[in-house]
C-alpha cells in the first residue's frame, strides 16, 4: 500500500527508523531539549504517514539537518521572500485535492489526480544533500519517487527534449505573487535525459511524512545536484517540449542564473563565491564545507554534460 492510514501499530512494529528518530530525540533532549518528549506515548514515528517507506539505491549517507532547520528556513517566494515568513504563510495553501496537468509531446496527456499519481509510483526515501544557490546547504531525507519512472507513464514521444514544471498560481493564498518578486508563475525545466536520470527525483514527503507546505506541498523536484531553485515547489502542470523552457530565475536574472544551474564551485555567482556553502543549522564556530562539483554526484552526472563548457552553461 502506498497511501497508508493512520492505524495504530503495535510497538513491536515500530521499525529500525521509529528507533532511529527516537536516538535524535535522546540526542536533543542531552543538549537540553524536553525530556518528556522521550516518554513512551510521545513517540509520534507512527503517527506519520510515511514512517516506513524505505531508502533507496541512491540514498546518501549523510547526517542529516533537523526537522526544524528544514522546515522553517525555506525559500518559497510565492509567499514571502522571507525565509521564516514564507514557512507560515505557506500554512494556508489546500494541497487536498490536487491536480497535475500533462501537456505537450506525449502520449497521454490531461489532468490528473495526485492520488492516481501516487497510486503508480513505489515510495522510497532519499536522503540527498541540497544546496541552495545562496550558498548555504542541508541534508533532507526526502520521500517519493523517481522522476523518470513517473514521466514514462505519460509516454514521451521522441520529440520530447524538455520537461517543463509549473508551480500553481493563485495570489489570493500565495499573496508573494501580488508582488513583483519573481515573474509568475514559477516555472522550471530540465533537459529529458536530465529528468530521466535516475537522481531525479520527485518528492511527496520528507522525514518520514508528507511535504510541509512550506517545502513544496504536495508534489516538488529534487534535484541534487543543481542549485535548489530548480527544484521547484507546489508542482500544478507538467509540459514535454521540443525547445528549452524559458525559467523564472533564467528570466528575472539570466546572467546570474542559468538553465542547467548545476552545482558549480569553480563558476562564480556574479555576486558572490560559490566554493563553500554554510551547513543549515550549524553554529557559526563550524567551518564552512567546500561545496563539490555537482554536490557531490559528478560521478554519476558529470557525462550528461561531457562536451559542454560548464563557464558558459551555467
Ligand atoms: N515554486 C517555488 N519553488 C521553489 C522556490 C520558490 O520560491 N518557489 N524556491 C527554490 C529555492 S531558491 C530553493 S533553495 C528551494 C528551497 O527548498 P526548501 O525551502 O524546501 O529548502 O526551493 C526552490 N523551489
Ligand atoms: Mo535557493
């Protein structure tokens, strides 16, 4: 089953992750977090949704970033361009029901319900290291499925050379978009044999349950090894193109962010270095970390690229 209800389970069930999340809560409550978030009955692993879903092939093993610096230190300027700001404001979003809208060269398009989306798709959890173009980057254990795997189901047709994202536009609720901040809707795009690649990935979830709405609730990429605005949030339509999508960064600021955007530590942001990122969530005694080529995933992405000149693709 996919989409699970929330049964009780007996504690004999509780798995490897619920002892897991428990050793984090042990953790913070040594550095001086409630203890009584440690007492049986407050162990709240099976009330999630996602508890038991498991990691896949292309799960790193990273420490991963607290919850709390994860969800509340989020970019999502279809509601405020403030970090902390956005995480309430997105609290009003309705991701029930949702649908996503197939366009473009493929076999089967239309409207879809995310619940029919999900029903086609094993879950698994990735646990991926995402760095922000900002120059700061987390650890998420992300859950959902692998992008490729899911656009297959609408059959591409081999004039498909792009993918195109948009994020749904609705100014009422997301009131970022009553500004001039970005040009709406936010749109982002990958070259086919990017988003078929098997890093891509197409979250649903994170630690363990679904998507807070401030991270991209219900359906958002993740892309690894790119800068963190290509992974694009609230996913309302997809699009199979023959030429490259025009993407709302690309067009607000095309010489300080481009098309590919993959993490680069030799291509300078125009405005600043991109060799060392700020781990989220670490105190400002703690070292910056070299960011890494592709963040760390040129081994399996550096050939999509082989050829191109990286300085002007960037
Ligand atoms: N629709 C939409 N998607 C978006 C953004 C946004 O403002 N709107 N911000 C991007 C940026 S710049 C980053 S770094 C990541 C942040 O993801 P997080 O908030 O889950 O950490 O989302 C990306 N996806
Ligand atoms: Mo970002």
């Amino acid at each position: 089953m996919l989409i699970k209800e929330k049964t009780p389970i007996l504690s004999s069930e509780i798995t490897d992750k619920a002892i897991f999340i428990n050793r984090r809560k042990i953790i913070k409550a040594a550095a001086g977090i409630s203890i009584a978030s440690l007492l049986p009955g407050s162990v709240n692993a099976q009330e999630k949704k996602y508890a038991h879903i498991p990691a896949g092939p292309y799960s790193a093993s990273l420490k991963v970033t607290d919850y709390e610096d994860a969800a509340n230190y989020t970019n999502y300027y279809e509601f405020s361009t403030n970090k902390k700001d956005s995480t309430v404001l997105a609290k009003n979003l309705k991701t029930i029901p949702w649908n996503v809208t197939v366009e473009g060269e493929a076999e089967k398009t239309g409207v879809f319900n995310l619940e029919d989306i999900l029903k086609n798709n094993s879950l698994e959890e990735r646990i991926y290291r995402f760095r922000c173009v900002e120059a700061w980057s987390m650890a998420a254990p992300w859950i959902g499925f692998p992008l490729g795997a899911m656009l297959k189901q609408f059959q591409p047709s081999s004039k498909a050379k792009f993918v195109k994202f948009t994020t749904l536009y609705d100014p009422e609720v997301m009131i970022g978009q009553k500004t001039k901040a970005l040009g709406w809707p936010y749109v982002e795009g990958l070259r086919m044999d990017e988003a078929m690649h098997p890093l891509a990935f197409m979250a649903t979830g994170m630690y363990d349950d679904t998507l807070p709405n401030q991270n991209g609730a219900p359906l958002r990429l993740v892309i690894p090894w790119k800068y963190g605005f290509k992974s694009i949030k609230a996913i309302v339509k997809i699009r199979f193109t023959e030429t490259m999508p025009a993407t709302a960064w690309n067009k607000m600021a095309p010489g300080e962010y481009g098309f590919y955007a993959n993490v680069n530590p030799a291509v300078a942001h125009p405005r600043w270095s991109q060799s060392r990122e700020r781990i989220l969530g670490a105190s400002i005694f703690t070292p910056k970390r070299k960011t890494e080529m592709f963040n760390g995933y040129e081994e399996q992405v550096a050939s999509l690229y082989s050829g191109m000149d990286l300085k002007k693709y960037f």
